[in-house]
C-alpha cells in the first residue's frame, strides 16, 4: 500500500535490534514510502542483534551511538546530515531498557543504581536526542519526533516496576520539549503508546504472555502489531499529521478506552 507518503524526508531509526523490533518494521515502512535514513543503535547491540541485513535491505548507513550519551548523538546527528544530504524531518526513538527488569527484581527490591539507569536509557536518552537536536539545528520546520511509549506510564503493573516512571518521564519530555521546538523551529514531538508487542524488550517482561492475552481481550480491535505501529509511525512523520504535537497517542486498538469486554466476560464466566 505505499503511497510515497515520505518522499524526499530524510531521518534517523533508533532502535531496530532484530527482525521483531518496532524500528526494524518501521525502517522497512519508511524506505517503502520514500524516505531515507540511518539507522542507529548501542554498539553492544550492533554486535547481539543483525542490523546490518536491515542496513542492506534499506540502503542505509549504520552509525552506531549509546543514546545517553552526548557525544555520540552528536556524532550521530552530524553524520546523519552529511550522509542524507542536509536536515532531518523525522526521528524515531525506539529505545527502552530496565536492567532491574531484565535481573527480575522485584518493585519492592529495586537497585537503585540500575533505576537510575534505567530512566536515563529510556527517558532522558528522549531529552538528550532534543537538545542535541536542537543545538545542531538538526531538524526541518514540521519535521517529526517520535517516540514509543506504554500504557504503564498512566496505570499500574506490578512486573512493569521501574520501566512504569521512565514511561511518564518519556511522555512529559514530549509535552515539554514539543512545547519549546514547536514555538522555536515548528518541530513537532509526539509519543505512540503501543500494545504490547512480541519483541525482545516486551517478552522480557515477567507475565508478558498472559497481559498480551489480557490486552487482545479487551481490545475491540486486538492488539496493535509492531507492523500497525510502523504504519502509525509513517503517519506522524508525514504531512497528514502536521498539527498533532505535544500528545500521548494510542495505538492499541481500544484497549484504553474499555472498560471490559464482552469477550473477558464471556472467558471469566466459564
Ligand atoms: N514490546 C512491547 O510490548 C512494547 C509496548 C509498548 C512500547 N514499547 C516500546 O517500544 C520501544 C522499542 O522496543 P521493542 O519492543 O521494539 O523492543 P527491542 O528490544 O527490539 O528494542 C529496544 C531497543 O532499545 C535499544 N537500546 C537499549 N539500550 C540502548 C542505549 N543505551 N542506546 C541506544 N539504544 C539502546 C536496544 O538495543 C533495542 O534495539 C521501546 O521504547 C519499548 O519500551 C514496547
């Protein structure tokens, strides 16, 4: 269904680590409507995951940056303008990770080192992405920030722990900065909180199998693939959606919304 909906947009994918990945999908979206870009990840996952084949498949240069650090997003943002060809006009942050999740703490037992790692990896690695950004004036006016988010952010889930706090720091950041870069370079900043998703950073969540059952039941709709995501992602980074900055949106097939369902009901009843 490519429609060449980003023709001529140039950018940058964080976060495609394997084939499952959200970014991996949206990579292959973008380059079917047109656009062009580096993809980008930590270079220990460079070395774990299969980028490269991504790489090929997109023609697209890989240039590796840890994102909490700032020298390798400037790195990462000055090199991507070289090998484009000038300004960005999209950025997908797809990037989360809790070591206190990954060791399977508890939330009554968290490391508070790991903690602190964990909202830097996966929420104020958004806020560095901005400022780097903005400080290179990296970005075209409407151009378009994405980040990914989870419905945790807004309600609680006991195996969620720590990620819970980096997802509303990662939401706030979009309120906050898209705020600034809108009135300053009418840069738009938006978060897609996404159902939850078999990938390596969803399934290493305790309990994932049984929510993922849980969010198709109570979503009208099922739950949103990585593929749907992609597609919402190429929605944001084009010009249909021009004026939508400063949101949480979701993509998660109703799920937010119900109450209950009457398929939970039903599969409760029996
Ligand atoms: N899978 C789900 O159920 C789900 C649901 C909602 C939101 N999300 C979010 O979607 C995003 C993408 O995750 P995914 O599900 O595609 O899983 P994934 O594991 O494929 O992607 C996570 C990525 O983060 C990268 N990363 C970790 N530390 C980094 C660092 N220091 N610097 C740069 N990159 C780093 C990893 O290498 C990996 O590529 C994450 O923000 C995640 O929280 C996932």
């Amino acid at each position: 269904m490519a429609n060449n909906v980003l023709k001529g947009k140039k950018g940058i994918i964080f976060g495609a680590l394997d084939e499952n990945s959200i970014a991996w999908k949206t990579a292959l979206k973008v380059k079917e409507e047109g656009g062009t870009f580096t993809l980008t990840n930590a270079p220990i996952a460079m070395r774990l995951g299969t980028i490269n084949q991504l790489a090929k498949a997109c023609d697209a240069e890989v240039i590796p940056a840890d994102a909490t650090s700032e020298a390798d997003l400037t790195n990462l943002f000055s090199k991507s303008m070289e090998v484009l060809g000038g300004k960005l006009d999209f950025v997908l942050h797809s990037i989360g990770m809790s070591p206190n999740i990954r060791k399977g703490k508890e939330y009554g037992d968290m490391n508070y080192d790991w903690y602190l790692k964990t909202i830097d990896i996966s929420a104020l690695s958004f806020h560095k992405v901005l400022q780097t950004s903005e400080k290179l004036d990296a970005m075209n006016e409407w151009g378009s920030v994405v980040a990914l988010s989870y419905i945790a952010a807004q309600r609680a889930y006991p195996d969620y722990t720590d990620m819970a706090q980096a997802k509303a720091m990662l939401e706030s950041i979009a309120r906050s900065y898209g705020q600034r870069y809108g009135s300053l370079k009418k840069v738009r900043v938006n978060t897609i909180s996404q159902s939850p998703t078999k990938t390596t950073a969803g399934t290493g969540i305790s309990g994932f199998d049984m929510f993922f059952d849980f969010a198709q039941m109570m979503s009208p709709l099922g739950n949103a693939s990585a593929e749907d995501c992609a597609n919402y992602c190429v929605a944001m980074f084009s010009d249909y959606t021009r004026m939508v900055t400063m949101q949480n949106l979701m993509h998660d097939g109703g799920f937010s919304a119900s109450g209950i369902t009457t398929e939970l009901v039903e599969r409760l009843s029996k």
